[in-house]
C-alpha cells in the first residue's frame, strides 16, 4: 500500500513538472510561425482561433476585393475561416519612396490549406519558379514588387515582398532548423519575454513604422510625442474581456513621464472630441469609442504603459490584415 502510494505521488510530482515545463516554454519559447520569420524592424503576431471563439467574425459577411476572391475561388481558403495563426515581419525601406514603398513584408500563415490546389494557383500566377532548400519558392508579380510564396508543411505557407530573396530564403532555413522552440530572430529574443502570457495577439519592435512620417507618430491625425523608431511591446489578452496593453520603451525613466504625462493630455483631449461628436454613428465608430474611453496612461519606470479593453466588434474586421498582406498591399 505504501509502495503505491509512494508511485502515485511520484506520478503526481512528474505531471507538476511537466505542467511547469510546457508553462515555461510557453513563455520563453515564441511560436513557431513567428519564429521562422526573418530580422526585421517588427513583429506582428495573432492566434486567430480564440479570436473567432470569442468574436465569431467568422461569421459575419465580407466583401472582397476581386483579385482576392479569384485565389480564394481557386484554392479553396476562406482566411477568416481556415487561418489559424499569422506572423508578419515588417521591414524598413531605405527609400520610402522608392519602388517598394516604406515598408516591405514578410509572412508565415498556418491553417487549413489544400496543398494542391494552392500550388496549381501559385503555378498559374507565378511568372518564375525556384528551388530553395528543397521548397519551391512562386515568384508573383504584384503591384510592382514580387510576391514570393513557398509552402512550408501540410498547413503553413510563407511569403515575402521585399526587394530581395534574402527574407524568403531565411524563412526557410529557420523551418529546416525549427526543432529549437527557442529559435527565431534577435527581436524575439530581445523582447518576447515582455509579451504577457496567454497574449492571443501581440507585436513587438518599431511598430509605428507604417504610421510614422518624417521622424514622427502619426495616428488618427495625431502627430504623437513619441519618436517613429521607438520600440513598442503590444498585446489582446482574453481575461473575461479582450485586454489590450500597450508598453512604449524609453531610455529613462525621466523621459517615460514625461511621455506619459504628454499622452494622457492626448487621450483626454480625444475623448473630449468622442463625447462631442454627433450621434450617427456606425457599430464600428461606437466600438471605438467604447475602446477610447477605457484607455488608460501610466508610468511604470521606463516604460509609458496604456491599457483598454477592446469591444469583440473590433475583432470582426480582423481578418482584412492577412487578406490585405496575401494580396500584396
């Protein structure tokens, strides 16, 4: 009876350090579609089944743009549907107006895909092919970039439209050599650790990139207190409501005061505007709002932290980030 007794509380101990295993690994370790990006300037992730749990945009009716519905006709995808996860990579230009734009990006989409049909369509669009690393990478034409696509496994896709064939082929090499779950580039492992846990949508690195003009934060019209190249760790947590948390990273905390103080005179500005607006609004203006009020500035050391809940409603449209970035915008 002791001996038993003794098997099962080992049995008990092993499961506990186990559990306290996978929950460090969860932490530490990024996942996997944002591991195999390449170096960039930020780093946008989203776990999309939670999401549609919570907020079923699934099921709400989308109008497409025509392009983006022949490929979906053709390979059978339906995004907000089928994709379960999506990593982007966001890369700065060095010409923001130069043929590719301020901001060049790099994909890693994981989900239900028919592999055959997918490929046909890639085939029939591609205007050359090449073998990298035992994938076949489609070079598309789009927009005046190239879109290069590879499928990766059974139910993960990459691709890339920057000016080179450096970040697709990186993709690659880091999905050869992903048995690390520490594996990824030097943003992941400079700041995942920063990401809170269970984040179902997170981003990390010089995310005002493609809102920044002339050195400066634009949002909304705004012009921000807050240099367009400083480093942001954002994230939506489910905890009984959708948790949006904001972290700005400043050198000091001297300089993080004061930009929190200059945000939370932004903020009560803003929401002066909402109250005082008129009362046509659209479901989407009156889920903003709801966000706009639940807003919060604080300092905490050298970060200016800003936290909201966000309305589910703003989630329904979540599915125009993949759809915009698989069609090349």
């Amino acid at each position: 009876m002791r001996r038993r007794t003794r098997y099962s509380l080992t049995g008990v101990g092993v499961f506990l350090a186990l559990l306290a295993i996978a929950i460090f690994l969860r932490k530490e370790a990024p996942p996997e579609c944002a591991r195999l990006l390449p170096e960039s300037d930020a780093i946008v992730y989203f776990n999309l089944k939670p999401i549609r749990l919570v907020t079923h945009f699934d099921k709400t009716p989308v109008v497409r743009d025509p392009e983006l519905q022949k490929f979906m006709d053709a390979t059978g995808i339906v995004f907000e549907r089928d994709l379960d996860r999506a990593a982007f990579g966001l890369h700065r230009m060095p010409d923001p107006k130069g043929p590719n734009g301020p901001v060049a990006y790099s994909e890693v989409f994981e989900g239900r895909v028919d592999g055959h049909r997918l490929t046909a369509y890639l085939g029939s669009v591609a205007s050359s092919t090449e073998t990298y690393a035992g994938h076949e990478i489609f070079n598309i034409p789009l927009e005046g970039r190239t879109l290069r696509v590879a499928m990766l496994g059974y139910d993960m896709v990459a691709a890339s439209n920057a000016p080179t064939t450096e970040q697709i082929h990186s993709i690659l090499d880091r999905y050869r050599a992903a048995a690390s779950p520490f594996s990824g580039s030097s943003l992941l492992a400079a700041h995942y650790s920063d990401v809170p846990l269970l984040s179902e949508a997170w981003g990390i690195g010089k995310v005002g990139l493609p809102f920044s003009e002339n050195g400066k934060l634009k949002l909304l019209g705004l012009t921000l207190p807050i240099a367009a190249d400083t480093t942001f760790v954002a994230s939506v947590r489910y905890l009984h409501a959708l948790h949006l948390r904001v972290e700005e990273i400043a050198p000091n905390d001297a300089q993080a005061a004061d930009e929190a103080a200059a945000l939370g005179q932004i903020l009560t500005l803003v929401k002066g505007l909402e109250q005082n607006a008129g009362q046509q609004q659209s479901p989407q203006d009156v889920a903003a709002n709801r966000l706009i009020e639940s807003l919060k500035v604080e300092q905490v050391h050298n970060r200016t932290v800003v936290t909201g809940v966000v309305p589910p409603e703003m989630f329904k449209s979540v599915e125009a980030i993949p759809e915009a970035q698989a069609a090349g915008k």
